[in-house]
C-alpha cells in the first residue's frame, strides 16, 4: 500500500511550509505482506526459526533492539538470506537509525531490484530522511505498480527543480485519473517557480492540441500572452478560436483589450460583459473587473454601467464578489450595503462580512441597527474589540453616552496591538465624555488622542 505521507509532506515543503506535525510522520502504513518470510523459512534450520520468529515478536511488541540481537544471531547462521536484511531494515527504521535501515534495505534490493515491498520501504526512509534526490528512482520504480507515485514524482522534481519532468510526471497521472484541483495548484505552483514563461505556453499549447473545443485552455493561453505583453500572439489565439467556434464568448477577453487601445469604449465594454457572463476562470474575472473598474477612473460617465455589470456578478464566486464588494463600498455605499447584507443572509455568522455591515449601518446611520447587530455579533464574537467599538458608536449616537462608554471601555480590554483601533475608541470615548461634560475625563482622552496622534505620525 502507497504511503501518501510523502505527497503530503513534499507538498508543503514546494509551497514554503516548513513546519508538519509529529502525527503525520508518525503515521505507519499497513504492514507489508511478509512474503520473503513465507518463502524462506519452510527450509531452513531449527536454530534460525527460533531466533527469526523471536525477533519477529519482539517487533511485534515494540522491543526493536532485542529484535535486532536476535536477527544479528540469524546472520550468523545465514548470512546470505535476504529475509534477515529486509527484517533488519524494518527494525532500524524503527528505531530511527536510517543509515542502517537504508544499507540494509540496499543489501535486499541487490537480490531482488523490483521488490515493491522493499521499495516501498526505503522510499519511506528517504522520505522521512528528507533525501529527495535518493527518493527519485524509488518513486519511479514504484510508479510501474501505482500512477498515483507520479503525483509524488511531480512534488520531487518540483523540489529538485526539475521542472519538466514534474509536469511530465502531473499530465501522467491527469491522463489516468482525470482533473484535480491539487494537481492544477501544484502544476501553477511549479510554473512559479520555474521562472519560465516557455513551460506554461508550450503546456497551455498542448492543452489546445488535446482539447481543440475547450474555450478555456484559448482563454488562459490569450491571458499568458497579454501578461507577457505580446498581444500579436494573443491575437492569433484569438483567430484560431474563432475558426475553430465563430461565436465563441473567450475571443473577447483579447478584444476587450483591443478595443481599448482603439479607444473604442463601448465595444469594449461590450466584451468585458460577455467574458464576464461566460467565464468561470477566477483569474479572468478579476483581471476584466479591475480593467472595467480602471476605465471608469478615467471615465466617470460609465460608473452606472460599471455598477450594473458588477451587480451581475455578484455571488458567481467569492473572489471576484469581494471585487465587487470593495469598489461598491468606495463608491456607492448603498449599493454595498445591499451587496454584504444579500451575503450575510447566507453566512449570517461570517466574521468579516458583519464588520463590513455594521460599518456600513453606521456610516449610513442606521443606528438602532447597527446596534442590534453587534450585539447579536457579540454574542457569536464576545472577545472581538470591533463589536464593542461599533455598539459604543451606536450607543452615542442613540444618546446614550453612558452605555456607550460601558461598551468602549469593555472593547479595550479586548484590544491588543491594534494602535488605529485604539485612536478610533479614545477619539469616542472623548465624545461620549463631551456629552456627559466631564471635564476631567474629556481632557484625559484628548491627552490620549493626541499622544496615538503624535506616535503614529
């Protein structure tokens, strides 16, 4: 059976993270069928039986060097026998001693080079060693007998920069088991790493070649050269879509751009909707949202337009809907107001999204709301700092400067490392103080407003 710890651990070592908890290292595989035992023992002598099925139990119990004493006194009866080798490699894995764990597995593999068992057991040697570049030509033994190692192979060569050949090794096992969405994260992964543009054209090439009716793999490869700035090669794409599908929706991802340079904006707005209505690609949509959003700073007279569009996509994915909801919230706050309360109906305990609707209840000064909500959000959120300010807001501004000054300082003592935070609550707290004339307290917050005010400056 595949150990799957490695895959595991590899890829987190690709993607930056050093750190994996003891329980995934410590997980074993299934035990190996121990067939060298069934095929060697039949014959041989009474002394080495009692000595090899000691240390087999000895094993069993967990009581490693006793079982490597009683294997050693095997060797000297049949120093040749290779069961003795593979036992004493299980052993000093161990017991973590894996210089001696992998000479004894070698000792095995000299007899038997295709063993899977034994395979299997010094590639989870260098696995826990870390020793890569060892682990290679296991892996690749050991994907004659399982495709899924040619997902660890990937993850290896990855790791040993050899970039080819981990995607060699990731369109093996996608021909054989199909799209996965790891597999795609670690495909873009080693693309990044790379540092050569020509890896994700000529895979983006083949992908064309492979599934000429699959507008997406147009789409990415138009977007690949716009990236690079070489739209004389994006327009091709874009014809050679357009023969192969006249009315094809990804063409207009390069139009777009075109007729923009053209400075033929409504042609371009046109495209920018329809590749927004037909694409599902994350990437595409916030790369035409943030092109339509820039076309509107420097053409204002399209912002009506732009809204309705990005109304339109709203809740088609929660990338490109927080997009939306963030140029919402810069430009139209009621249209935002709608845009996070819509969501917080489908997530009504989402952490973010009820700061952002109370923020907005009380830049819009629906006080009596706002209020309502943070405490409901409290009672979710008890420790959360941003509630207690929010409702000493709305508290205040309800004139009630008492409660109010209950719940900032109740929020302070929740506040950690958040110096703009802090100013926000001083700068209330001296306003709920004003309303409540107290000198004392009022000059004591404008002392500490003005040193926050000072030190940030």
């Amino acid at each position: 059976m595949k150990n799957k710890s490695f895959t595991y651990y590899t890829f987190l070592l690709l993607f930056g993270i050093t750190f994996i908890p003891k329980s995934t290292i410590a997980q074993v595989r299934e035990p190996l069928k121990d067939t060298l035992v069934q095929d060697n023992l039949g014959n041989v002598e009474d002394q080495f039986q009692e000595y090899f099925f000691e240390a087999l139990a000895q094993k069993g119990i967990e009581n490693y060097e006793k079982a490597i004493d009683a294997l050693m006194q095997c060797k000297k009866i049949a120093p040749k026998k290779t069961i003795v080798d593979f036992e004493l490699g299980k052993n000093y894995k161990a017991l973590k001693n894996y210089d001696n764990a992998e000479d004894s597995f070698k000792k095995v593999l000299k007899e038997r080079p295709n063993d899977k068992d034994v395979l299997s057991e010094i590639y989870e040697v260098y696995y826990l060693t870390q020793n890569y570049k060892k682990a290679i030509p296991i892996a690749e033994s050991l994907a004659k007998y399982s495709v899924n190692y040619y997902e660890d192979l990937a993850n290896l060569y990855g790791l040993t920069k050899q970039y080819e050949k981990a995607l060699d090794a990731l369109e093996k096992i996608d021909e054989s088991e199909g799209y996965s969405d790891y597999r795609e994260a670690l495909r873009n992964k080693i693309f990044s790493e790379s540092n050569d543009p020509k890896l994700r054209e000529a895979y983006l090439k083949k992908e064309i070649e492979k599934f000429p009716n699959m507008e997406d793999n147009y789409l990415e490869l138009m977007h690949f050269y716009a990236t690079q700035n070489n739209m004389d090669e994006a327009y091709k794409i874009v014809e050679e879509l357009q023969q192969r599908k006249p009315n094809s929706s990804a063409a207009h991802f390069i139009l777009y751009k075109k007729h923009l340079v053209n400075y033929e904006d409504e042609k371009a707005i046109a495209s920018m909707k329809i590749v927004l209505e037909n694409t599902n690609n994350e990437v595409i949509k916030k790369s035409v949202i943030q092109a339509f959003i820039q076309l509107v700073k420097e053409k204002p007279q399209y912002e009506d337009e732009l809204i309705t569009t990005l109304e339109n996509q709203l809740d088609s994915s929660e990338e490109s809907d927080e997009l939306v909801g963030q140029y919402l919230a810069k430009n139209n706050n009621n249209k935002a107001y709608e845009h996070y309360l819509n969501r917080l109906k489908n997530d009504p305990n989402n952490f973010e999204l009820l700061k952002k609707v109370i923020h907005l209840e009380v830049k819009k000064q629906k006080f009596e709301l706002a209020l309502k909500r943070s405490n409901e959000a409290l009672n979710v959120y008890p420790t959360q700092p941003f509630f207690y300010y929010y409702k000493g807001v709305a508290l205040r501004n309800l004139s009630k400067p008492n409660l109010a000054v209950d719940s900032f300082q109740e929020g302070l003592e929740y506040l950690i490392e958040n110096k703009e935070l802090e100013l926000y609550f001083y700068q209330e707290m001296l306003e709920s103080y004003k309303v409540l004339s107290d000198v004392e307290m009022v000059k004591k917050y404008q002392q500490k407003v003005e040193a926050l005010k000072n030190n940030k400056s």
